[in-house]
C-alpha cells in the first residue's frame, strides 16, 4: 500500500514545520511548491517538488505551478468510482489524501498578483471531493487535525465534512474581497467615464463575515447571540476596544454601545457626552470639560439613564467616574481613562468599561426579511447651516444657531416621530418612537420638566400639521429646525411667526425605524 500523500501550499506559514514533521513521523509524503518547500527543505523534511510530480517547472513567474492534471486529478479522483482510479493509472497519478493551502492575504495588500487562482483552486477541490480528501486552510487546525491522525484511523467523515466548510468559507469571503476591491476601482473609475454606470448599491453584494465574538446571550436571555466582523476589510473600531472590566458582552450592549461611540463622535470636536437607552439617545451634551458634558447629559433624563450606556469623546476622568459608578451603568466607554477614575469604575464589577478608538465611516444599513435582504446607504447628517434656508421672519441667534446644529445632529439618531428639545447644547427633553409627531412633541415637553424655555426644537422629520408646534410654542422654544416639505409648510411658519420664533428648514429628513 503506498503512502498517505499530502500537498502543502501555504502563504502564512505558522505552524508549517511542526505539521509537516507530524506527517511525516507518521509515514505520510510531502508534496510541495516553491517558499513551502523552501521551508520544508530547510527544516531537514523530506519533500517532493510539485514540478517533479507534472513534469512542468513552474512559469509566468508562479502563476501557474499546481494547474496540472497530475495534481488536480489526484486531488480530485473519486476513490469509490473503478472509472476514476482506472483514469489515475492510466495516467500514472497518484492520490493526493491532504491538501494544505491558505492563500494570498489580498485583505491586506490588495491587486492583481495577489488574486491567488492555483491555491484557490486546490482548496475547492480537495473540498468538493472532501468524502476522500481532507482540506485544511487555517493553522489553527493543524493541532487537531495531528491528534485526529495520530489516533491510527483516517480522517473521519465529520472532520472532512467540516474541514470542507471551512475552507469553502475560506474561498468564499477571499473572493469576496476581491469583488470589494473592484467594486472600488469601478467607483473610482466610473467618476471619470460615463461609460461605467456605478449605482451606490451595487446589482450583488456579497458579505463574508467571520464570527469573532460569542455574546452572553441575543437580544433576550433565551436569544443566542454573535459579534461577526468583515473578513473583506476588518477594521471595525471594536476588534482594537480594550474590556478593562465588567461582564461579557451581550447582543444589547454591543448594540446600544455602537449608537453611543457613533452619536458622541457626530457632536464635533469639544468635549462631549451621550447617554443611550435601547439605541436612543436620552440625554446628550457639549459643554467645556468633560466633566461638565457628563453631568448636563446625565441630567437630561436621569431615570432612563439607569441601566443605560455612556460615551465621552475625552479621557474619562474622576469628574465623571466618581458620579457615574453611583449610577446603574451597563456599558462606559472612552478614548482612555485616568488611573483612578479607571479604579473607581473598576469597583464595579459588573460595569463593562471599554477603551476604544473612533468608530470609521457608517456603511451599508442591512436588515433580514423574508428571502433576503433590505439594504440601504448610510445616513450622514447635514449639520452645515449654510446650507439651511431660513423661512420665518426672525433669523436664529449666534446661540441658538449653536444649539440649532447641536439638536439635528441629536434628533438623527433618535427613533423615528423624534423630537429634541435642546439648550445651551443640552439636550433637555427627548420624544422618540412615537407613531405621531404630536404625541413625539408632548413627551419630549413632559422630559424638559418646564427646562426647554429659550430652547430650540429639532424635529427629523416636517410638523405635517401645527398642533406639534403650539406644543413647543406653548414651554418657550424660540427656536426650530426641520426638513420642512409638509402641504402646510405655510400653516406652520405663520405659527411660528406668530410666536415670533426662528424656523429654519434643512431640506433633508432623518427617519429612524
């Protein structure tokens, strides 16, 4: 009976030695190319050259080297097929029982020479045959794939079966990452050529995702949940947070920390604060210090803030954790921490305490519906006043164009009816959710408790009637900002004139659902 023949072709090549060692105490042959073999050879392991095996060295610089009839036959020969084995010695082939491949990391240096065509194509057919042949693509798996062997029996059905999954998973998201890369040049190219129509959405997408984090749990206890991350281009602001403290993760809190760590970054460039309750802001603030943005952002809402998420955009110090470990706090989060403001909030065992830098741009909005996938661009926010068209008699004051800005950016991220009320860059009451803008109005006046007169008023979408208005009217707001585009614009701005206030209209709505 001959060998046990494996094929090793890898471009990270961790753990390369101490696998071929093992295979090779255990009586298996190696078969290699180019750098692996160079590797092996090195080591002092006997290996075969994959051109001695074809009998045609390796040309267009390695671009072609395995392409060869001796090394995919063997690979791919149904070994309980006579037809097939009488092919493999007509020809003088010899089974390949193990391909070992990983290909090249296009994620990282993305172009044409690093599109790998041989290696992908010993994976998907050791694959495809994997009731034969084993398939191992991550050196993770070459422990255990010794120990399997070791035992004295083959490779059992489970094992190929997910090996074989793994390593179409493999292919799958590389080539997804090579469609990104296209669709990139394709937007860069299509700027300049009118014969290339780019739509922002393109006609496929295709998302290889890999699972990196295993949650407490989904969005209720007996939900399971998982963190996964873009195998294309994994650069998410969470795979560099630092957990300096506090419980595992769960679905909730990864969630409303990404609303949190978004919205504070979105209120410029002073020290700011935001406090985040089921994905919705209750309370969010600029202010001098951070201390102070804390403190007016916490003030906000106190009793939705139990229980809730908080993000500062500077390090957090005592100013804020001595105040905020009296709070129930399920998530904080901060550039970085002072050491005794970072001891404080460590008293608290089951605060998560995440140190994190900024989170990159907002991508594709993806949701799951019944065969298949809504999907939408991101939704930036137009906070340039220039931009605004002023439409009530009064023009805004120098403060309240301040708290103006300050408001849309907050009431963007608020769940769809939403109205901010807002002053002296505070928010001071929020209505979020609500099926009427009307009903948005009310809550948000019962919050601000009397503390939104000489305030603003944001509204993310247009008053389609003015009753909603009177109500902010009727607590003192001198000040709105909407998208404006309703039938009774007009109804509206005659209110607000009436009253005296300052409207202006943006010309873009934010729906939140």
């Amino acid at each position: 009976m001959s060998a046990l023949r494996a094929l090793l072709s890898v471009h990270d090549k961790s753990g390369l030695v101490d696998l071929a060692r093992g295979l090779v105490d255990l009586g298996w042959e190696l078969l290699s190319t180019g750098g692996t073999a160079a590797v092996l050879l090195d080591a002092g392991l006997p290996v075969t050259e994959v051109a001695d095996v074809t009998g045609a060295p390796e040309i267009l610089e390695g671009r072609v080297k395995t392409l060869h009839p001796a090394i995919h036959g063997g690979i791919l020969a149904d070994r309980s097929d006579p037809a097939h084995l009488a092919d493999l010695e007509a020809r003088g082939i010899n089974p390949i029982d193990l391909v070992v491949a990983n290909l090249y990391p296009f994620a990282d240096w993305p172009g044409v020479e690093m599109i790998d065509i041989g290696g992908s194509a010993m994976v998907r057919a050791a694959a495809k045959n994997h009731a034969h042949v084993g398939v191992v693509v991550d050196p993770g798996d070459y422990p255990g794939l010794l120990d399997e062997l070791r035992s004295g029996n083959p490779l059992s059905e489970i094992t190929r079966l997910a090996l074989a999954r793994r390593a179409f998973a493999h292919t799958s998201s590389y080539d997804a990452s090579i469609v990104a890369w296209l669709d990139a040049g394709l937007l860069v190219t299509g700027a300049d050529h009118d014969a290339v129509d780019v739509s922002v959405l393109p006609d496929t997408l295709h998302l290889g995702l890999e699972r990196v984090d295993e949650l407490r749990y989904g969005e209720n206890p007996h939900q399971t949940g998982a963190r996964y991350r873009w195998a294309v281009d994994p650069t998410g602001w969470w795979d560099a947070a630092r957990l300096h403290g506090g419980k595992a993760m769960s679905y909730l809190n990864v969630l409303d920390t990404e609303a949190a760590w978004r919205l504070v970054h979105e209120l410029g460039d002073e020290p700011a604060a935001v406090v985040v309750k089921h994905t919705n802001p209750c309370g969010a603030a600029v202010a001098g210090d951070i201390g102070e943005a804390w403190t007016a952002a916490h003030a906000c809402d106190p009793t939705s803030a139990f229980g809730g998420i908080v993000a500062v955009n500077r390090p957090l110090t005592m100013a804020v954790a001595g105040p905020l470990a009296e709070v129930f706090t399920e998530v904080v989060v901060a550039p970085s921490y002072e050491s005794d403001a970072l001891d404080t909030l460590r008293a608290r065992p089951n605060l998560r305490i995440l140190e994190a830098p900024p989170p990159g741009p907002r991508l594709l909005d993806v949701r799951a519906i019944d065969g298949g996938l809504l999907v939408q661009g991101p939704d930036p926010v137009d906070d340039d006043v220039d931009d605004w068209t002023v439409v009530t008699r009064r023009e805004p004051s120098e403060t309240e164009w301040l708290d103006l800005a300050f408001a849309w950016r907050v009431v963007a991220r608020v769940t769809s009816n939403a109205i901010v009320l807002a002053r002296h860059r505070q928010t001071v009451g929020i209505g979020a959710g609500q099926q009427n803008r009307r009903d948005a109005v009310r809550l948000a006046v019962e919050k601000a408790d009397g503390r939104a007169t000489g305030g603003v008023c944001a509204s993310e979408a247009f008053f389609p009637f003015r009753d909603g208005l009177d109500t902010a009217i009727g607590v003192g707001v001198t000040a709105v900002v909407q998208p404006g585009g309703s039938v009774r614009d007009d109804e509206v701005v005659a209110a607000a004139d009436e009253a005296g206030l300052a409207m202006v209209f943006t010309g873009r709505r934010h729906f939140r659902h």
